[in-house]
C-alpha cells in the first residue's frame, strides 16, 4: 500500500441520507485517508440498501487502489448520477475497502455520522 493511505475502524454510527431516503446507515464502517485529502467513509455493503443504486457505466482507475465503479442514486424524489462507488477488486494493500461503497457527500447527499 502507498505510504500515503490509510485505512481504519470509522467508529460510532455512520448514515448516507438522499432524496429523502436513507441510503445506508452502518457501525462497521470504515475510514480511508490518502495524504491530505479529507477522509472518506466506505460503508459494507449489507449495510446499503442496494435497491436504491444502479451501477452506472462510469470507471476510474487509481494506482493504488485500483479500479473503482459507480452507482447513481435512485430514489422517488432525485437522481443523484454516480454518487457512490466501490472497489471491487482493491489492491492488496486497501484490502479492507473490498465489499465497501463511498459516497461523494454534497448538497444533495448527506454522509455523517450520528
């Protein structure tokens, strides 16, 4: 793993709220922090209700995670385009991010913890 990431227990309860809906709530979330960047809470994937996510075509590739896919959000009220992604496959030194989805936190999607 890159000198610069690190990945750790977020603790407490962590919730995702769209479009009027909670998207995952979790107490087994996990905290990635690369560099200086703020940090990023991935949520394991029983803890999201899937129903409101559709993988979208986008990709990126990171060098030292490896290729991410995204999910917009869907629910009654808003379409949020590729608001969530996951690493299906991470680099072996981001292992603990396997099985977990991220979401880009905005005006329109809450990522806090309670």
């Amino acid at each position: 793993m890159a000198d610069h990431i690190k990945t750790r227990n977020a603790g407490g309860t962590w919730v995702v709220r769209a479009g009027g809906a909670v998207i995952a709530e979790s107490r087994n979330a996990i905290e990635l922090t690369e560099g200086d960047h703020p940090f990023v809470i991935y949520f394991p994937r029983d803890d999201v209700g899937m129903v409101f996510l559709d993988e979208s075509d986008s990709r990126t590739t990171c060098p030292w995670k490896g290729e991410a896919k995204y999910f917009s959000i869907v629910t009654k009220s808003v379409t949020i385009p590729d608001a969530a992604w996951s690493y299906e496959n991470p680099k072996d030194g981001v292992a603990a991010i396997a099985g977990h989805l991220a979401f880009y936190s905005s005006d329109r999607v809450a990522v806090e913890q309670l």
